[in-house]
C-alpha cells in the first residue's frame, strides 16, 4: 500500500500553464514589437542612449506611432515572463525543492517582468504628443526606458537563469548543455551591470537577452513536469 501510494505521488503531474508555450507567446510578443518597430521605421529601432540627444530626440518626434506600439507588445511580453517564472517556481517546489535557488529565481523572474513592463510603459509615455518635444525631457525618459529595460532587465532576467540553472545543476532536472548555457548567460546578465559605469559594456545586454530566448524555450519544454519524469531525466542525464 505504501509502494502504490508513493508510485501515485511520483506519476503526479504539476498542474500548471504548459511552460513550453508560455515561453513561446513570452518570446513571440517580445520579438513582434522589434519587428513592428522596424517595419514602421523603415528598418529603424529604439535608439541608443548614448548617442546625440537631438537625434534621439529626432527619433521619437517622427516616430510616435512605431514606439506606441513597440511599448503595448514589450508591456504585453512581461506578463508571460511573470507567469513563466511563476509557474517555475511551483513546478521546482511541486518536484521537492526547498533550497534558496528556488527564491532566487523567484525574485530574478518577477523583478525582470516588471522592469520590462516599467520600461514599456516609460515608451509609452514617450510617444505621447508633445512629450519628445524637449530635449532634457526625452533625455531624462529614455534614459530610464534604457535603465529599467537594458541593465535592470538583464541583470534581474541573470538572476532568474542562475536560480534554475545551478538547482539544474545538482538535481539534473535539465541537460548539461542546457544548464552550462543558463549559467554563461547568467554570467554575461551579471557582467552587464558594468555597462553602468563601462559605456562599452552594454554589448553584453543584447547578448544575455537573446541567447535567453533559446534557453527560456528549451527550459518550457524540458523541465519536468513529475518526480517519476524528473527521475528518468536524472538516469538519462547522467549517463550522457
């Protein structure tokens, strides 16, 4: 009776949104307002903070419309970010995980969802009428359109990867490849923070951003979603 019992436990399966396509509308939406941005812009996107201000300024006068909507799909991409992460975090607690790395990447998940949402809706705000009229007014918010979707993003996104990837790591949940991929991106997303002081380092944001994108797919669909499951993956994974 105790074997069966405990069989039914280890068949159980986490009740939840599916993550693999949780991550798939994350990373469509997401996408969708870089490609409706460039499509309106004739190839353009959102500027560098660092350039001449006056071309910044430039860019959202004559281009309202394209950031409008490039805000609305980046706001509506940080929803399923927070679902994801969510539903991560109980799916690690579902499998048996009481360790700190679960609220790691409970904190990095949510505080990345809402930096997006924060810097979507500064956007928004930019392309409101007469709102880029100024200069020292469209310096100041897209300065922090910059600090909340770059730097703060990336590094709080770092902190939600190393979470999953170092518990990954010890209970073999996910591939080696895959783990060994979360924890560079994790690193890079750390690294980024430097793009604070170090101008030239904001070359990594785009790079811990994107390779994310592969992981956080890969991760949806591979994660276990039972103990039973979870332990076929540690025999697998282990012999490879």
């Amino acid at each position: 009776m105790e074997r069966e019992r405990e069989e039914i436990v280890n068949e159980a399966r986490h009740r939840g949104p599916n993550l693999g396509a949780v991550s798939v509308v994350y990373t469509a939406l997401f996408l969708a307002s870089l490609v409706a941005t460039a499509i309106m812009t004739n190839g353009g996107h959102i500027p560098s903070p660092f350039i001449a201000p006056d071309l910044v300024q430039a860019f959202f006068v004559r281009n309202g419309d394209a950031v409008r909507i490039g805000a609305f799909l980046q706001f509506g991409a940080a929803v399923p970010l927070g679902i994801f992460t969510a539903t991560v975090v109980s799916r690690l607690q579902f499998l048996g995980m009481n360790v700190a790395g679960v609220f790691i990447t409970l904190l990095g998940g949510f505080a990345a969802s809402l930096f997006a949402a924060i810097s979507a809706v500064l956007q928004w705000v930019l392309a409101q009428p007469g709102v880029a009229s100024q200069v020292e007014t469209t310096r100041v918010l897209h300065l922090l359109t910059f600090a909340t979707g770059g730097v703060g993003f990336v590094v709080a996104f770092g902190l939600f990867l190393a979470g999953v990837s170092v518990i990954a790591w010890f209970t073999r949940f996910l591939p080696r490849w895959l783990v060994w991929v979360g924890l560079v991106i994790a690193a890079i997303a750390e690294l980024s923070s430097l793009s604070l002081v170090f101008t030239p380092v904001t070359y990594l944001l785009p790079v811990a951003r994107f390779v994310g994108l592969i992981w956080i797919i890969a991760t949806g669909f591979l994660l276990p979603r039972s103990r039973a499951e979870a332990q076929k993956n540690r025999l697998r994974y282990v012999a490879a």
